[in-house]
C-alpha cells in the first residue's frame, strides 16, 4: 500500500490546525496561570486544566509523521517503529478522550453556576473530580489497548486497529468493540450530556427574561448570565466540530459501509482542531472588545496582540495595545443585589443590626399642628383629628412592635385643661411621635418595658420643647394640683 494524493493532502494539511491548536491551548494555559485572578477562578481552572491536554494532544498529531512506523507506506515521510507506534496511540487515546470529558466536565459547570446557583464553596468541593475523572478516565482507557497490544496504524494516527501486515486479523470485533467502549460511545455521551446542559441552560435564561421582562434592576446581571451561558455554547460547539465527521466515518465504517476519502481527509483535519477552536471560545470576548474600542486597528494585528501578549509577555513593541486579561470569561457576583432569584426591592440588613420596619412618612402640611392651631383646632381636645391621622398613616406602613399611645392621650386630655404651657408641648410631642411612626421599641431607654407605669413617670421618654422628659411635665402638674388642694383644705377650715 503506498501514499495516494489524498494521503498526501491529509499529512500536509493536518498540520494546519494542529499548529494552530498548539498556539491556542498554549496562550490559554499562559492566560490561565500567569494570572493570580484567574488562577483563582475554577472556570478558568478548569479551562487550563483542558487546555494543557489539547496542547500536549495538539503535539502528538503534530507529529503524527514521526511515530508510524517506516514499513507503513500509506503516510508519507514515517520515520518511526512499532514501539514508537504503540507510545502514539497510547498518548492518543488518553490524551483525546481526557480533553472530551473535560468538556463534559466544563458543560456541568456553567448548568451549575448559571441553572443551579451554586456557590464557589460548593462548587470547591467538586471540582477535584472535573480533574481527577478526565486524567483517570483518559489513563484507564489508554492502559487496556496497551496491555491487549492493539496499538498499530489506523490510517492517519496509530490507534486501536487491525494489524496492517495481516489484512485478516481475527480480532476485528474486538477491535471494534474496543474502540467504541473507550473513546467514541464516551465521546457521544459527553455530547448529549453537554447539549443538555446547554438546552437546560437555555430553558432558564429565556424563563428568566419573561419573568422579569421590564425590569431593569435584573437586566445587567441577566446580560452576564446570558455571556457566561454563550461561553459554555462555545466550547460544546468546538468539541462536535471537532469530532463531527470522525464520528460519521466511524459510522459509517461500523455500518459496513466505505467512507469517501474526501470524507476522511476531512475528518483527519478536524480531528487536531479542537485546541485551536477552544482559544477561539476562550479570547473571544477580549477580541470582541478590542476591536469594538480601536476601530482603526486592522483585526489580525488585535489577535497577533492578543497571542504576542500570552506567548511572549515580555517582548511589548511600540503600540502594541496593552490588556489586563481579566475579560475572558464572564462573571457572575454571587453577591449582585440584582439577581434574577431575588426578590426586586428586597435588601439586607446590616451585619449585627435586626431588620425593622420603615417607618411611616410625616404626616402632610395640612395636618400640621400649626395649620390646625391656626384654623381654631384644638388639637388636644380634638383626639378625633389626631387618631384619624394616626389610623391612616400605621395602614400605610403596617410596623410591628407597635405600641399604643392610648394611655398617654387619656393622661395628656385630663390635665390640659389645668396646664396650657402643657398642651402646647405635648400637641406638638404628639404630632412628632405620629410622624415617627409611633413609638418602637428601639426608641425606650434599657430596662424599661412599654407598658411599665410608675407614679409620675411616662412611658414616651422623649424630650418635650424646654428639654424636659414628658414624664417630669406630667409629675409637676399632678404636683401643683396636689398642693393647691391642700391649700383649698386649709383656707376651708380657717
């Protein structure tokens, strides 16, 4: 068997994408972990942790050419042996099928973070297994071809095939099976599940948008919502363009059919593509925005900047357009007042200090003391002018812990008439009490209940007009009163 064009044109332009690939993951990983802020993220954790497998995948296919083995003729310029071969296959496997599952791994993610809710703290504890099950998975599933010795030449890689020196190998079912179970049945399940997670997430986005359509307070968080979402869509969509048409080959090959070359060739350039297709998800946003905000600069001088910026970070030529790279991944504050699942005007208390109600709102100017004084009310006597306004504004705003005045009104309505000095003071007292809202709790000294009565003592411990308590205007009366009696007294039996 001896290299067609098509073998050719494969060995040729495989190349493209998986350089390209290499460049991408590599500037991702350089993203990633130069950046103490997006070290700290797990999206970003998570996207690095994917990526160093794309760049080391990206290197095998790179280098396709010089593990097959010399004897094997259908690719051209094979420098390799059947060790070498086995060690291809073998990075192949668990390089390939640990970056899918990483993907399946990233999809849960964002359905997590943007359906769910979840906190770092809860999502802290699982990540360990988004990295332990892709290096596990990967590993386990490369050691089995391993120790079964089925690493040959499988076209353009080597992989779980048929011996190419023995047209007739008995194995071929077992070969077929193997291949399903370890990478392509992992790969469409990785693909359902990550389409899933992107439907569910799409099903809560729109829900959320009729739900709170006209509201502006949800408005800014849903728009991050809606780009942390798209960048998930942008890595599913990597990971089925990449292994689309490997998989309708494999199809149809499974079927009993022949696959065009053509189709095949295809299939071999959009295998080493999926490193290159992640960059593109991962630096879009920084792209998008920096030829949103320098419309002069030509485009592919922003992406050279982009990759110049990641690659070779100290090498900063004149008018290179500086970035701090904290735009790649959309972020949701957990602590955003605005979120879509809290209630719209709802606020916390601060620390350490127990939520009360609002209290009322002054009462009008119509109401004003001085207004009703000046239109010949009496506003001690009037009590009906005072509860009415009372009664209007506690049904507006409805406080608990409300306590009634009542006992005050009796006390102040039995003295006015011995003490007008008093009515004025306590008219305007009661009128600044109704604007508050009533007396709350928060408003009594320590140690003193609501409803506690002593002798010559009130019970509204608030400051009358010449800096004396309620309670002092009220003991001096009943005094005055006690002593004029005892004078009356005294003059009767003189």
């Amino acid at each position: 068997m001896t290299a067609d064009v098509y073998t050719i044109v494969l060995c040729v332009l495989q190349k493209f994408p998986a350089s390209l690939s290499v460049i991408g993951s590599s500037c991702i990983v350089s993203a990633v972990f130069r950046s103490e802020a997006n070290r700290g993220k797990i999206q970003q954790r998570l996207v690095g942790g994917m990526s160093i497998i794309d760049t080391l995948a990206a290197l095998t296919w790179l280098t396709t050419n010089l593990w097959l083995p010399m004897s094997y003729e259908f690719y051209p310029a094979t420098v390799g042996n059947d060790i070498s071969c086995s060690i291809h296959g073998f990075l192949m496997q668990f390089l390939d099928t640990a970056s899918v599952v990483y993907n399946g791994c990233l999809s849960i993610y964002y359905l997590l973070v943007i359906k769910y809710r979840w906190s770092d703290r809860k999502l802290k504890k699982l990540e360990k297994w988004f990295h332990i099950i892709p290096w596990s998975f990967g590993i386990v599933t490369a050691i089995i071809p391993a120790a079964l010795k089925l690493y040959n030449p499988a076209g353009w890689n080597c992989w779980v095939s048929t011996d190419y020196k023995d047209p007739d190998d008995p194995r071929k079912d077992l070969i077929l099976a193997i291949q399903l179970a370890i990478f392509y049945v992992p790969l469409w399940v990785t693909i359902i599940l990550s389409g899933g997670c992107m439907f569910m997430i799409y099903q809560y986005v729109r829900e959320t948008e009729l739900r709170t359509a006209g509201s502006s307070v949800v408005s800014s968080r849903l728009a991050r919502t809606k780009q942390v979402a798209f960048q998930g869509v942008y890595f599913v969509a990597a990971l089925v363009v990449t292994w689309c048409i490997p998989s309708i080959v494999r199809v149809i090959s499974m079927t009993g059919g022949t696959a065009p070359r053509a189709l095949i060739v295809l299939g071999g350039i959009t295998a080493p593509s999926q490193g290159f297709l992640n960059a593109f998800a991962y630096f879009r946003i920084r792209a998008t925005r920096q030829m949103r905000e320098n419309l002069n600069t030509p485009k592919w001088r922003i992406v050279a900047g982009i990759i110049r910026a990641q690659l070779f970070p100290l090498w900063k030529p004149a008018g290179s357009l500086e970035d701090n790279g904290n735009d790649c991944e959309a972020k949701i504050d957990d602590n955003d007042s605005s979120r879509p699942d809290v209630e719209i005007g709802a606020s916390k208390p601060p620390a350490g200090r127990r939520a009360t109600p609002c209290r009322s709102a002054p009462l009008s100017v119509g109401s004003d003391w001085k207004s009703l004084r000046s239109q010949g009310v009496n506003t001690i006597d009037s009590k009906r002018v005072l509860t009415s306004a009372r009664s209007s504004d506690l049904e507006s705003s409805s406080p608990p812990r409300m306590h009634t005045i009542s006992k005050r009104d009796s006390v102040i309505s039995e003295l006015s008439a011995n003490s007008t000095d008093f009515q004025h003071k306590s008219s305007k007292l009661e009128l600044e009490t109704l604007n508050k809202g009533g007396v709350h709790e928060e408003d009594l000294p320590p140690n003193r209940s609501p409803t506690s009565e002593s002798q010559g003592q009130s019970i509204f411990p608030i400051k009358t007009l010449d800096g004396g308590g309620v309670g002092d205007d009220v003991s001096k009366t009943m005094q005055n009163e006690e002593a004029i009696n005892k004078e009356d007294d005294r003059n009767g039996l003189d």
